[in-house]
C-alpha cells in the first residue's frame, strides 16, 4: 500500500493522457488536479488522510412495525383485564374522525382501575422496541395513566397524572425483551376524585429499534 501511494504521490514516469478516459478518481476522492488531472504534490499523510475522509454510506435498517392499532376497527388484539374494577369503552372522537378507548370520570369510585391488555407475541429475544401512542386527561382530578410492560409486572413503566389541558398528546417509552419472545403492555386507568371528563389512549404503535430523539405527534 506504501509503495503504491509513493508512486502516485512522488510521481511515475509521465503518460500520455487517455483522451477516452472521463472518469478521474483523484477528482472523486477530493482532490485537486491540474489541467492534465494529474495530481499536485502531496505529502503521503495528506493522502491518506483525504482517502480516509471519504464518507460511506451505511443504510439504516428499517423499523418493523409490530402493533398498529387506531381502534376505528374494535379493540384490535387488546383484551380488557378480568380481575379490574371497570372495562375501557370505545368513545367517538370530537371530530368524527374514528374511535379511541376511554374511561369516563363517573365510572368506578376513587382509586378503582381498568386495564387494557395487549400479549405481544413472536418478539425478538433481547431485542429493544419503541412504543408510541396518543393519550389525554380531561377534567379535573380525573384520575391517573399508567403503561406497565412485562409479563408479572406491577411497576409502572411510564405515568401520567397531570395535564396542561384536555388536548391529545403523544407518549413514548422504549420496551425492552428479554429472553422471552412474548410479553404483555397494560394501559391501567386509575380513577381520581374527579367527576367530570376522562382518561383515553389511541393510536397505540410499536416498532423495532430505539424511540427517536425528536418527540413525535400523532395525529388525532
């Protein structure tokens, strides 16, 4: 390698130019030629340095999408939870533009919970996946939304109990599998003091890889 970069660095004998030639791979490395494309003198180091900078391109692998669920069609594979105080019922959006699940602040008492269930099935061992969704709290003291994400899992995983006003916003964690390929995300909705309002979630979406660093909006 040394001694090809010598010979076109220092120089070899003078050729005649290709007039058929068109391509000049100096010029495509970043280099600058003369009027004959010869190459000026450069040190070994500025060579090397310039061949190194050229950049590759490494294509990003596309996300599989595992879980794509606007509920406009039923409940998708959702199940609501037997052994939970009250079921999540599907609600009309303000818009007309299709359903989402919701729990209204009259049902239940304080403290009760609903929980959504869904057993995600044929993960990848160890993998790591991104779980995006629409949810809002309308109403004062409506209560409490929590995601809670394996299989005997009673921790919260993301939770939200406070909101700057009843509009629909966007929540995102990373999930990530462990030696299983199967696991369960609950949403469970907790009842508050509130009378009024609600707690809903839409557009529930799951794909393969790391969540984005610029947080993203779904459209509601």
């Amino acid at each position: 390698m040394m001694d090809v970069l010598t010979t076109l660095v220092q120089g070899a004998p003078p050729a005649e130019p290709d007039p058929a030639a068109t391509t000049n791979y100096w010029q495509l490395a970043g280099f600058s030629v003369d009027e004959a494309g010869a190459l000026p003198s450069l040190s070994l180091l500025e060579v090397a340095r310039s061949l190194l900078a050229v950049p590759r391109k490494i294509p990003p692998e596309k996300p599989e999408l595992e879980v794509d669920c606007s509920f406009g069609q039923g409940t998708c594979a959702w199940q609501q939870d037997a052994s939970d105080d009250f079921d999540w019922n599907p609600a009309d959006h303000d818009n007309g533009d299709g359903y989402y699940m919701a729990v209204p602040a009259f049902i239940g008492h304080k403290k009760d919970v609903g929980r959504l269930k869904l057993l995600l099935t044929d993960l990848n061992p160890k993998g790591i996946y991104c779980l995006i969704f629409s949810y809002r709290l309308a109403g004062d003291r409506v209560g409490k939304l929590q995601v809670i994400v394996g299989n005997n899992s009673h921790t919260p995983s993301w939770e939200q109990s406070l909101a700057d006003d009843e509009q629909w916003k966007t929540g995102q964690m990373e999930v990530f599998v462990g030696d299983e390929s199967s696991m369960n995300i609950t949403f469970e909705a907790e009842r508050g003091k509130g009378k009024t309002g609600e707690i809903g979630v839409d557009n529930v979406i799951l794909v393969s890889g790391l969540c984005p660093e610029d947080h993203l909006t779904l459209a509601v």
